[in-house]
C-alpha cells in the first residue's frame, strides 16, 4: 500500500497513524508543489512545467525555502509511481486530503495522470468531517495535519476507489481549471475550485499592516494566524513586493541577509 499527501506537516501525523494499524502500514509520498497557486497552463508539457518552477524560483528569491526548489520534481515522483503501479500488480495507491484547495489541487493534478490503474487508486477526502481534538472537543478540521494520528484510524473507513466517471469527469475540470489566467484558486466546497485575482489575499496582510514599522516574519505570523483561508508564506511575501511596488507599502532591510531583517510599514503620504 502506498500513501499520497500534499504538505510535509501530514506525513509526519500520518506516519504515526500507520505505526498504530499494521494494516495500513506502507510507504508515504508527498507531492510537494502547492498548485493553489501559481501559473498552470500546460503544465504537464515541458513549456509550462518550466514556466512554473521559473514563476517558483521568483516567490522564493530571499526565502528561507529559496534552496528547496531543486528538491521539488512531481513528475518524477510520479513516474516513479506509475512505474511501480505498473510492476506491483496487486499495489493500492490511497490518496489522503483535506478541505482545502492546496490537498484539492494536488489530488486534480495527481488523479489525472492514473485513469490506467482505475480500481487501484483510492481518495479519503475528510470534507466537512468531525473529529476530536486533542481536549477532546469536536472540530472541523480543514488540514491533515489538524488530525489526532489515533483519529485516523476512524477515517480510514472512508477509503473508497476513485470511480471511472471520476477518472473521466475531474481531469477535464482540472484542464478548465488550468486553462483560466488565475493564479490563485479557491476552494468553494467539495471539490469545487475557483480561480481568484493574484491580490485576493491582499486584504488580510493589510489589514495587519500600519504607519510603525513591524518585522515580516511577525506580520506573516498575525496574518497566517487569522486568515480564514491558508496560503503559503512565501507567496504572501511575493505579494507584499508587489504591493511595495504599486507604492501602498514599505519594504525598508537588506534582502539578501533574509526575512528576519525586512520590515514593514504602510507608505506615509507626503
């Protein structure tokens, strides 16, 4: 058996679950690439896959992940993983994800490539599910990640195969979704994705930003800790440049000596 995630915080909590199931018990592959955001056009061809990591390696210049971008090759993850679908004849893929459009995103852009080994290939979508917190409250959570690893073993019921109308209808959402200009997408329920304007989450960075200046990495903690939806904090930084660029902000630090000298204000008028 063999288990897919999105973002390296589940693989974590999901290894500790497969430790208390032997039955679950296999091999963990992330996809690493956040396709919430970020050009998709022809991004299975060689053109657009390279536009895409050119588009990465510009939101990381100066970032703590700016080295990362050479340990990022989903299409090599996913060669490897047909490769072995296609000599372990009796290996099942499950496919684990959250209710939000990063896990979504992935799971578009991974099912489309697997149509071959329908049957084979199975998704756990805890959409809208309620589990126990570690206080034992009910929550909702929206990320894996969120998850109790003993809770996990309850959601492993939810296991089911990907359906042949699945495999026919969802990569053909998935080209839609690819061939609009967005460059961030939004998960509006289920599986349902949205393309949104660059600046969509514009609003929350200033709505933690004033006249005094504030280090980077505090605002991207106040914001990330209050926005209703998730992006990365790279990509929230991107953003932050290009809003100092349009003249609404300040960036006043030396980049190349990384986050922690940057800081932020909003621009004083004259």
């Amino acid at each position: 058996m063999l288990h897919i995630v999105f973002e390296s915080a589940n693989v974590k909590v999901l290894q500790t679950a497969l430790e208390l199931d032997e039955l679950l018990q296999g091999d963990i592959i992330e996809i690493k690439d956040d396709y919430a955001v970020g050009p998709l056009g022809d991004i299975y061809q060689t053109e657009g896959y390279q536009q895409r990591r050119d588009w990465w390696q510009q939101v990381l210049e100066f970032s703590p992940y700016e080295n990362q971008l050479v340990m990022v090759d989903d299409k090599l993850t996913v060669h490897q993983l047909l490769n072995r679908l296609t000599e372990e004849k009796s290996l099942e893929v499950w496919i684990w994800m959250g209710q939000n459009a990063h896990d979504v995103c992935g799971y578009y852009w991974l099912m489309s490539q697997l149509k071959d080994f329908a049957g084979r290939i199975h998704v756990l979508y805890l959409n809208n599910l309620p589990f126990f917190n570690e206080k034992g409250h009910i929550f909702y959570p929206t990320h894996l990640h969120e998850i109790q690893p003993k809770e996990f073993l309850k959601a492993k019921k939810l296991a089911r195969p990907i359906t042949l109308s699945e495999f026919e209808v969802d990569p053909d959402e998935w080209k839609k979704i690819c061939s609009e200009n967005s460059l961030v997408r939004f998960l509006e329920g289920g599986k349902k994705l949205v393309g949104k304007e660059v600046d969509f989450f514009d609003k929350h960075l200033m709505n933690h930003i004033s006249a005094d200046a504030q280090k980077l990495n505090k605002l991207l903690s106040t914001t990330l800790s209050k926005m209703p939806v998730q992006t990365g904090d790279a990509f929230l930084v991107w953003r932050l440049k290009a809003m100092a660029e349009a003249g609404k902000i300040n960036l006043v630090g030396d980049w190349q000596k990384g986050w922690k000298e940057i800081a932020v204000q909003l621009l004083q008028k004259a």
